[in-house]
C-alpha cells in the first residue's frame, strides 16, 4: 500500500482520484488491471443452508425468493450466461471481465462440482477475476484451497455476508451464523491471501446508531480488503414485508442513510477498497424505502455531504 499524503484540507493516496472522497472499485479495478473492468453476474444454481432445511428454509427475513441476485435472469447453464453476456451490447464497454457469482451461497457445494461450476464460467481470457458471494458458515480449508487454485491466473475474492456484528441482531435476521464464524472464515481465508469483501446492511430492524459504530470497529478488527453497504430495503414475499405492511418496521430515510454511510466511510480503513454505497432492489419487487430506486440522490448526497463537511474515507479512522 502506497503512503498516505496530504494536503492542508484532504487527505487521499495513490490509488484514489484526487477529486474522490473514498476508495472507489472502479478506481481500484482500473489501476489493478489497466482498463475499466466489469462483472458479469452468474447464477450458479446454488443453494442456502437457510433454504434447503439444513438450517432453515426461509432465509433472512429481507431476502427474497430470487436471492440477492433479483436482477439476474439466468440461461440454463453457466457458460450459457458468460456466452450470452459476450453477445450483448454490455460486453462492448470493456475489454476486462470479473465473472461474479452472485446468486445464494456460491461455495455451498461439493469440491467436484464447485469447481466445475466456476471452470464453467471461465471460459474467456477477457475474464480476468472470479468474484464469490458466500456466507461464512460455508468456508472451509478445502474450499480455500480450491479458490487458491484459481489465483495463478485470476485476481479472486470471497464475499461474505455480515450484515450487523450484533449477534442478537443477526439471530433476528434468521441469518443462521455468528460473529464468531465470521472472524473464523476471514482467518482462514487470509491464510491462503484470498481477498475478502464484506457486506454490511445500514437500518436493520432494532438497530441503533451504536450497533453500526460497533460494526464498523469489527470491520476494523479484521484483514478486509473491501466493502459493500447496503441499506434495508424492503422486497415482496419477505418477512420484512410483512414487518412493514403491519406497522412493525419503517425504513429509515435518505438523510439518515446518508450520514450513516458518512460515518462508516469516515471511521473505516482507508485501505479497504469501497464496492458499493447502496443495494440496488428491482423496482418490480420493491415495497420501501422508494428512495431506494434513486440512485444518484444516493450518490449526489453523500458527494455533497462529504464536500461540506470536509470528510474522506478514513479521516477518523484508528488502529
């Protein structure tokens, strides 16, 4: 990691544009690979230990009957999606790919057919990274050994699903792990120096603002190389759902959200490459907050928040 510099009224390093206020992806993919690079999202056909009976059969109460991957509409097989991405108009704006499984738990598998499964998708040499979304109950030694595999000829990283560092929050959530299977699965990972990008939701139900400061500290407390931040959205056909339409649960607001990102963005390290400021919920499925569907008052909001009150990622980050 290069230095830090400064100036007299912000502070960035190398690998951020001078004029950004946090590490952006697509900063870092442009300065790790030389080009703009782009995922393409797969659906695996996964499972969920929290679907399929073994730990439960709803899921997280926010999540949805497609997954977290609401906007794919898979092929019938892996290599058809990749096949399909590569004869659309979206494989015409880069020259650089990361081939994303994104949809339920993306490790969740035997050894055979994992590996068969992401060999099923690299099947391109513009495809230059394989991305696995995952939860931490689902890492073990022989699962990291098979994603080190890939890493002589693929930038690879493991995406873990946090959520909250509140256990009893998590317990409420369904999300069936702890935090302590969190640190366990990071560990591990970083023994064979895969990289590791964790979520974390702003707005959960029964969460305060110290229940995110603590969070972000357990973020801090771990070797993470990036980060996804979600707000609480609310989709059709969840049990958040039925929260809402009963008076149980209100999304916060977009100014809320807005200075909530701000303090994760000015308290976490400023090594760790930001992936994403919001969740993006199909407009099909969305019931609240509808905010959630503008991007760009996200975007320009936090821009503008940032800028007035002087702030960057890090600025009151300590080790």
């Amino acid at each position: 990691m290069p230095p830090l510099y400064f100036s007299s009224n912000f502070c960035y390093n190398s690998f951020m544009k001078e004029n950004e206020r946090y590490k952006h992806l697509n900063t870092h993919l442009k300065n790790k690979f030389g080009e703009r690079t782009l995922k393409i999202c797969l659906d695996g056909h996964f499972s969920c230990p929290n679907r399929d009976g073994t730990l439960g059969k709803n899921g997280c109460i926010f999540c949805s009957g497609r997954g977290s991957g609401e906007h794919i509409r898979p092929a019938t097989t892996i290599t058809e999606q990749v096949q399909n991405y590569f004869t659309s108009y979206k494989a015409q704006r880069a020259n650089k790919f990361i081939a994303y499984f994104q949809n339920f738990t993306n490790t969740y598998d035997t050894i055979e057919n994992l590996k068969a499964k992401y060999d099923a998708a690299l099947i391109d040499n513009r495809i230059v990274a394989l991305a696995i979304a995952t939860r931490p109950d689902c890492i073990d030694e022989k699962i990291v050994q098979l994603l080190k595999s890939y890493t002589n000829h693929y930038s690879v990283w493991v995406e873990l699903g946090l959520q909250t560092a509140n256990d009893e929050t998590g317990k409420f959530l369904n999300r069936g792990y702890n935090s302590q299977q969190f640190t366990k699965a990071v560990k591990l990972l970083r023994k064979y120096q895969i990289d590791i990008v964790t979520h974390i939701m702003i707005g959960l139900p029964n969460e305060k603002f110290e229940d995110l400061k603590s969070t972000v500290d357990f973020i801090n407390q771990h070797e993470i190389q990036g980060l996804k931040i979600h707000g609480t959205y609310v989709v059709k056909n969840t049990v958040l759902a039925q929260m809402y339409e009963s008076g149980k649960y209100e999304p916060i607001s977009l100014e809320t959200y807005l200075k909530s990102l701000a303090y994760v963005l000015t308290h976490i390290s400023p090594d760790i490459v930001i992936h994403r400021i919001s969740g993006d919920a199909p407009k099909d499925l969305l019931i609240a907050p509808e905010w959630n569907v503008h991007k760009k008052w996200i975007l320009n909001g936090l821009d503008k928040l940032m800028r007035e009150e002087n702030l960057w990622q890090g600025k009151y980050y300590s080790t």
